[in-house]
C-alpha cells in the first residue's frame, strides 16, 4: 500500500511540470498526398480533417524532445493513454513532448510516414525555441510501426529522428506475425510480397538506423513479441545501440496506464535510458 501511495503521489507531482500545449497544423497549405477522405464513414477509419502536432514545451528542457505517434491498427488513434497522458511525465524530466494525430492511410500506405515526417520537421524549425538538440520518435502498438517506419526509411537528415521509443510495436508485415489488422489497414489485404517486405522493419535496419528503447509483454496476444525480439535482433546485428524490455504479463496497450503492473518498472528503466542518451 505505501508503495501504491508513493507511485501515485510521484505521478500525480508531474502534473505540475506541464505547460500549456502549443497545436500546430502539419500542413496549412495543404498535404502533398491524399488518402481520399473527406468525412467520416460509419464503420470506417477515423477522419483526420487536420494533422496536428500537439506539443508541451518543458519548462527547463535538457536538450530532448519526443514525437509521439499513438496506436490503433492504422485505423483509429488512441490519443489519450498512448499520447498525451504522458506529456506531464515526460515533461517532468526537461523533455519537450509532441502528440502526433496522424491521418489514417485507407488505401495510400505513403500517408502516416509523411505525417510522420513532417512532425519531426516542424520540431526541428523550432529547435532554438525550445531548446531542442536531440528529437526522438515513439510509438505503440501500429503507432509504434509507425515510428519505426520513419527510423529505418531514412530520406534526409531533418527527418532523421535521433532516437526510437517503442512500446508493444508492429514491427513487421509478414503475414505469419503481424498484426493483421495493422497490415490491411496499410498495405490492403493482398499487397505484394515486395510492398510486405518494404514494411517490415526488422528487414530495413541499417548502421546508420538510430538507437532503440523497445517495450513489450511476452503475453502480447495481439501483437507477438517476437515483433520486437527481431527488431532488437536486427539492431544488434548492425551494431546499433538497443535496449529490450519484456515483462512477463501485461498483454496488449498499456501505454500510461496504472493498472500494468511493470509501470514503475519500465518508466524508471526509460528516465535512466533517456539520462544516458543525453549525455
């Protein structure tokens, strides 16, 4: 019970570290592709009207900053415990932290990477304001393929994230351990074999992929872990520094929430990761 007691009070005390948070349209003349919504459909993926950037300034940052692309099998967002529930914690350590609300692709699998794209973008044109020198992506569950899509298709250095936090992620596209929901969502149900491959990031690391905090339950039933095992694999296998955490329960998509029972586990295991990064 004390121990119950001590973590509430740590993270309700964060609360006190939020700033007011700054939206910023991705894309105020418009986005260079479509993916051919124009409403909300019933039974249909969720309608982006405007990509935005919802960012929380910290108020002393120590030179980090974090994109956060949120979960949902590339078909709806859950915005609130795998984005901004975490701004107050992140904000806590210095660290500037974004929510990225991502249009769905439904049908053009080139969208969320543009999106994704474009926020790391627009967090590096106001690196001075904010006193940004390192910008990171994260991601959960599709959000976290989402992430590490943009950490392996590298086309430039301003969208280049520096570092990759991952929490339960869909890693791959092959058929056999995907999830398949995340797959016909992005890629349609009978893509290539080459448009599979293209989209299974374990398949697309190089040396030159940035470093990795991965997160994930050996029970995941909805997206396996060896999602993230082979990631972590590949990481290692091209001498790119990575980090693995597994927990024994836990299942599927409890990004901020109180009731995973390794919550103090992996947000302590995180904070020291991010101190040691920022070195």
């Amino acid at each position: 019970m004390k121990k119950l007691m001590l973590l509430s009070l740590f993270f309700v005390s964060t609360l006190l570290s939020a700033q007011k948070p700054i939206e910023i349209k991705l894309w105020p003349d418009g986005a260079p592709n479509s993916n051919g919504m124009t409403q909300q459909v019933e039974n249909g993926p969720t309608y982006v009207a405007e990509p935005t950037l919802t960012v929380y300034p910290a108020k002393e940052s120590n030179g980090l900053a974090i994109v956060a692309c949120p979960g949902g099998g590339y078909a709806h967002l859950a915005l609130s415990h795998e984005g901004h529930d975490m701004a107050s914690w992140f904000n806590s350590q210095g660290i500037t932290y974004a929510v990225l609300k991502y249009r769905m692709p439904n049908g053009n699998n080139e969208v969320p990477l543009s999106d994704a794209r474009q926020a790391l973008r627009i967090m590096r044109q106001y690196a001075n304001e904010w006193s940004i020198r390192k910008v990171g992506i994260m991601g959960s569950s599709a959000g976290g393929h989402l992430a590490s899509t943009a950490a392996t298709h590298i086309t430039d250095s301003e969208t280049r994230p520096d570092f990759q936090i991952l929490f339960y992620p869909v890693i791959t596209m092959d058929p056999t351990y995907t999830h398949m929901g995340s797959h016909d969502n992005l890629l349609g149900k009978n893509p290539s074999k080459e448009l599979e491959q293209a989209y299974s990031n374990e398949l697309q690391v190089t040396s030159q992929t940035p470093q990795a905090f991965i997160l994930h339950s050996s029970d995941d039933d909805v997206v396996p872990v060896a999602n993230s095992v082979n990631y972590y694999s590949a990481l290692v296998k091209n001498k790119v520094p990575a980090s693995l955490h597994t927990y024994p329960v836990g299942g599927h998509g409890w990004g901020f929430r109180d009731n995973f029972i390794y919550k103090r586990q992996w947000t302590g295991e995180l904070e020291k990761w991010l101190r040691e990064i920022n070195k």
